[in-house]
C-alpha cells in the first residue's frame, strides 16, 4: 500500500503537531517521523488493550471478592488476632452454655420422672412404713411372720429363696 504525496504531507504534520505537544521539534522532511507515527498508534493500541484486560480483571476479582487484610501499623495484626480469637471464645462459650443448658433440663425431666415414680410407689411403701416399729434400743425395725409355703400377700409375708435370703413383696400387680 503505497501512500500519495499529500497523505505523506499529512502524517507528517500530524506526527509534528503531535510531537510539539510533548515538546519534541522536527523538521517536516525529517525521515524518522513516519516511525514515530507507527510507534505512536501502536502505543495507543496497546494502551486501549491493557485497559481492556484491566477492565477484565477487575470484572473477574469483583465475582471473586477475596478478602485481603492489610495491616500498616504496629500492633494491628496483633489485635486483629486477638479479635478471632475472643469471636472464638463467645461461640465456644455460648455453645458450651446451650450444651450446660440442654443437660440441666434434661437431668430437670429424669429428675421429675423419678419424682413421679417415688410418688406413684408411696402408697405401697407407706403401708410398709406402717408396719415399723421401735425396739428397745430405739431402732426401727420391721416384724416379719414366716408365711406356710410361698405367699404373695403384700407387705405381710414373705418367700424364703434360700437359707440366708427372704423375698418381701413390696409392690407391683
């Protein structure tokens, strides 16, 4: 592609308005302006590309969003880790209080479940209570008549399992 006279007259001038702005003189037949014209679109070209890829990358970390943390004075990294830390101490304690909390009412329930089975076991247990009686030393004891054969009446006789050990009856159906 071969350029006319008077294309070579305006890329001249352009080249020279272009590089007296940066105050850079030339004469108009000087041989090295065609060459800084080449050199200075390209560097345009390039510019334009790099701000495109910069735009890019500035596109892509966005979607990203990475934490950075920069630390410019003393003492701040310091303190930063004695935050995470204390973060870390308030939900480990708070866990540890939901966790105290969970086996407090749950020994509350057992707790009230064994009160119901004391209570539902008092009227058999007071009929024994009945039974009691002080000895001479002021012991409570409890008499006890040895029953014919196996006997299931209630808190009034017993079985025999074997020659140390007697079976009270003491409750149930």
């Amino acid at each position: 592609m071969a350029m006319t006279d008077k294309e070579r007259v305006q890329l001249r001038a352009y080249s020279i308005s272009l590089l007296s702005q940066y105050g850079f003189r030339f004469s108009e037949n000087d041989p090295v302006l065609p060459a800084l014209y080449i050199i200075h679109k390209e560097m345009q070209s390039n510019i334009e590309t790099n701000q495109k890829i910069v735009s890019q990358i500035d596109q892509a970390s966005s979607r990203i969003s990475p934490k950075v943390f920069h630390f410019n004075c003393e003492g701040e990294s310091w303190k930063f880790q004695l935050a995470i830390a204390v973060k870390w101490m308030i939900w480990t304690g708070l866990g540890m209080a939901s966790v105290s909390l969970g086996i407090w009412y749950w020994s509350l329930r057992a707790d009230i479940n064994e009160a119901r089975k004391i209570i539902n076991a008092h009227d058999r247990i007071s009929q024994l209570a009945t039974r009691a009686k002080k000895d001479n030393l002021g012991n409570l004891v409890i008499d006890f008549t040895e029953a014919k054969g196996d006997s299931a009446k209630r808190f009034w006789e017993y079985r025999r399992v074997d020659k140390r050990t007697i079976r009270l009856f003491i409750g149930g159906e």
